[in-house]
C-alpha cells in the first residue's frame, strides 16, 4: 500500500543552516542518526528543535546544507517518494471536527492507499494496539492529553513509517502519564526497529530511552551523547540545563518585576 519498504533508515545531516529574519537559527549543523536507533534531539526553548525537526520530515528547506535519507538527498526522497516519514507534532495536530476514527483514516483516505473494510480493520488493529479501544466516534477535545498523544502516535504508526518524529511528545502530560508515552515509543522502536527522532525537554526520556542526544546550543550540536555521558558531562551549559538553579537574587529574566 504505501511505499515499498526499505532498509532501515539513517539519517544525515550535512552543514545544515537554517536563517529567519537574518538570525541563524540552525548553524551549520552536522550529525547523523543510526538505522533503528532512538535519537533525542534537546535544548532550551527557541534553540530550534521544532525547526530541525520540520527539516528532517521534508516540511521545510533548509537555508543551506543537505539532509539525507540512506544517501538520497531528502528533495529526491519526496520526488520519488521513496520514504515515508511519519511525523507526530507537538500539539497532537488532531482535527477536532473529525472522529478519532475519521482522523486516524484520513492519511489513507487522501492518498487512496486502500478500502474502508482494510481501513476499519487497520485502524481498529492500532486502537487496539495502543490500548484506546472504543473511543473512534469520540472526538479529540473530549479526550485527555495523554490520550492525544496515543492516538498521535497511532497515525503516525498506521502510515507504516520508515522514520518515526517526535515533537514535545511527554510536554503537559504529569510525569505518570509522561511515563507510559515513553515506555510507549521505547516499545514501539523495540518492536518495530522505526528509527526514531524526538524533540524534546524531557531528561526521564532521553536518559529512559535515548540511544542517542544530541543538545542544541547556538544553533549547533556540539557533541553527541548517550545517556551516561549526557548525565556525567563536565560541560557548563550543559549541566546547568539538566539541572538549572533559581536565583531570586539574579533572575534570568532581570528587574522588571522588582
Ligand atoms: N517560520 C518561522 N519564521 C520565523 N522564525 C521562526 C519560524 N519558525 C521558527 N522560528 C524561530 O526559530 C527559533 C526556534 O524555534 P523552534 O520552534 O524550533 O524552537 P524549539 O527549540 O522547538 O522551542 P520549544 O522548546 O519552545 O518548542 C525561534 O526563535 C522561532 O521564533
Ligand atoms: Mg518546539
């Protein structure tokens, strides 16, 4: 139905450059990403998560530099169509005018990938899947966050992806919820081998599930970690992000409350 299947995945990044307004957002960024692996890509807020990762599933052009899929350039990926990249945004991206079922149907139906018998019974298999069975003829808003997120995930699953994006997954959920979404992705790349890429804030799931991390700063990654090496770093900035302390006596954001 959807594209053949092919090798697992990897990623590439090659001297990727990303400018808004004049200000480089992304600046000359390198690094790769493993067939199969979990990659965790964080940073502060505004360092440019969601713009790399828009990049990497084809939205958006970078300004300069490439971004390659097994060696084929990602433009070529989408002339041929040759990967299909499953991305599962921040706020869920759910329409709330849909059903959950009319949502999870929608990426078959536009494509005319197959019948609605073959739908029902795929769409029906996934809420099955992810422990969401009966709610199709709910609509999204009526469900709650954590539930969102799942039934993100299942569209994103259901397009039978050969890379798998992540943004925010865990943000607004409490650390209970936030849990069972990670064990969630950790088991679905165990089970599926679907090289993964996560923006994230979220340290319980890089340290939980990340192969590897790679940390924003000044539009750069400048090292890659795994979990051990991320949590025993010696670097400033980097410590002060897992572990940033309050200080009343200098804020960050200075005196205009004082
Ligand atoms: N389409 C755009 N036009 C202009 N500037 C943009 C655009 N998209 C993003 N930016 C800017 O790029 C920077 C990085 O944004 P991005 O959304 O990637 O941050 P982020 O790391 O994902 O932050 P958060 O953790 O809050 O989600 C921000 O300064 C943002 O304003
Ligand atoms: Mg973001």
């Amino acid at each position: 139905m959807t594209a053949e299947k092919q090798a697992p995945v990897g990623i590439e990044a090659k001297h990727v450059t990303e400018v808004f307004n004049g200000k480089n957002v992304l600046n000359d960024l390198n690094f790769s990403v493993q067939p199969k692996e979990i990659f965790v890509l964080m940073g502060p807020s505004g360092t440019g998560k969601s713009v790399l990762l828009r990049l990497i599933a084809g939205l958006d052009e970078a300004t300069s530099g490439s971004i390659c899929i097994n060696g084929t350039s990602l433009k070529e990926v989408k002339r041929k169509n040759k990967y299909v990249l499953g991305l599962v945004f921040q706020a869920g991206a759910l329409f709330n005018s849909l059903s959950i079922f009319d949502n999870l149907a929608l990426y078959f139906r536009e494509h005319r990938l197959c019948s609605e018998k073959e739908i029902t019974k795929r769409t029906e298999r996934m809420l099955e899947m992810l422990n969401l069975k009966g709610i199709e003829n709910q609509i999204p808003s009526s469900l709650s966050g954590g539930m969102k997120k799942r039934v993100a995930l299942a569209r994103g699953l259901l397009m039978e992806p050969d890379v798998l994006l992540f943004d925010e997954p865990t943000s607004e959920l409490d650390l209970l919820t936030a849990s069972s979404i990670i064990e969630l992705i950790g088991s679905v790349n165990r089970r599926l081998g679907i090289t993964t890429v996560i923006a994230s804030h979220d340290i319980l799931l890089a340290k939980s599930i990340g192969h590897h991390i790679g940390v924003l700063q000044n539009g750069t990654l400048e090292e890659i970690y795994t979990p051990e090496t991320l949590l025993h770093s010696d670097n400033a900035f980097i410590k002060n992000f897992l572990n940033p302390t309050i200080n009343l006596d200098h804020p960050q954001f200075p005196s205009f409350l004082l």
